[in-house]
C-alpha cells in the first residue's frame, strides 16, 4: 500500500510539473505586433512528427509588399510560437523580390508599419533576404535597406537555392 501511495505522489508531482513547465513556456512565447496570438493548447500537435525531423526549415517568397507580405508575417510568427512552445528548432528565411522590396527599405514611410513585425521576427531567428535585382529595377538602395536583411543577387534564385537545401517553399499568393 506504501509503494502504491508513493507510486500516486509521484506521478502526481510528475503531472504538475509538466503543467508548470508548459505554462511557464506559453509564457515565455515571443509577442509580434500587430499580429494576434492564437492560444496554443498542449493537445495540440503533429503527433510528434516536427519532433523527429528538426530543425523544421521553412522559406517564404513575398513579391507583393500588400495582402501577401501581411499573410506571410502573420504565418511566419503563428509558426515560431507554435515551434518555440514546443521547444522545437526552426530555420526560417523571408525573401523579398519583386515590389515587395519597397518594404525593405528602412526609410519609405508607407511601408514604415512592417517595421516593428519584421524586427521582432528578426529578434526570434527569422532571416530576410532582399532581391538585388528588384532593388535595381526599383531604385532601392543597399544603403537603406534594414540592417539585419541581407542583399542576395536574385530573389528567385534564392528560394530555389533553399527548396535545393531542403526548405519547404511557401508563398501565401
């Protein structure tokens, strides 16, 4: 009967830390401005598929600097909460061609409210990349481009590259 009480305690202790630990991670979960957090449930999951195929590698093309650079944002943050929650490791990469560039640029004040949404996806690892081409094509300068994106010869070539290296290709078009 002792074993069997203490056997109880145990598993009963076992089962409140793992609830201790999922709440203190939910509440560790970065914020993203602007981009409402869904709650993230812990029965809530692959079946620990992203488990077993880390890091997850995912690479968003964004050509339209309107509806579909807004859907890619809101994506990209639903999917490093998700992740991080889980404690799962992610490599995510934003490139920006076409006009989507403009956005890229730290001084166009039409663009200036994606600011603080690509800064907090930078702080949590996600990358960016900026088409060189387009830059050209629309007068962009290397200069005033944000300082965490990186310039890369051609947007497209870009994402063939990561689809190359085993990225998952999404474009919210």
């Amino acid at each position: 009967m002792e074993n069997v009480m203490k056997l109880f305690v145990s598993m009963a202790l076992l089962g409140f830390t793992l609830v201790v630990a999922t709440v203190a991670r939910a509440d560790n979960l970065p914020e993203f401005p602007g981009i409402e957090s869904v709650p993230i449930t812990p029965d809530m999951n692959y079946g620990g598929f992203f488990k077993s195929h880390q890091p997850v590698k995912l690479v968003f093309g964004v050509a339209n600097p309107g509806a579909q650079l807004k859907e890619s944002l809101i994506n990209t943050a639903a999917t490093v909460r998700y992740l991080k929650s889980k404690g799962y490791r992610y490599e995510i990469q934003i490139v920006l061609y076409g006009r989507a560039v403009l956005t890229a640029d730290q001084w166009k004040q039409e663009y200036s409210s994606y600011s603080a949404q690509f800064q907090a996806l930078h702080e949590q690892g996600v990358q960016f990349r900026v088409c060189h081409n387009s830059m050209y094509s629309l007068h962009v300068k290397a200069d005033d481009i944000y300082p965490y994106m990186k310039i890369v010869p051609a947007g497209i070539l870009q994402l063939t590259k990561k689809q190359m290296q085993g990225f998952a290709y999404i474009s919210n078009r």
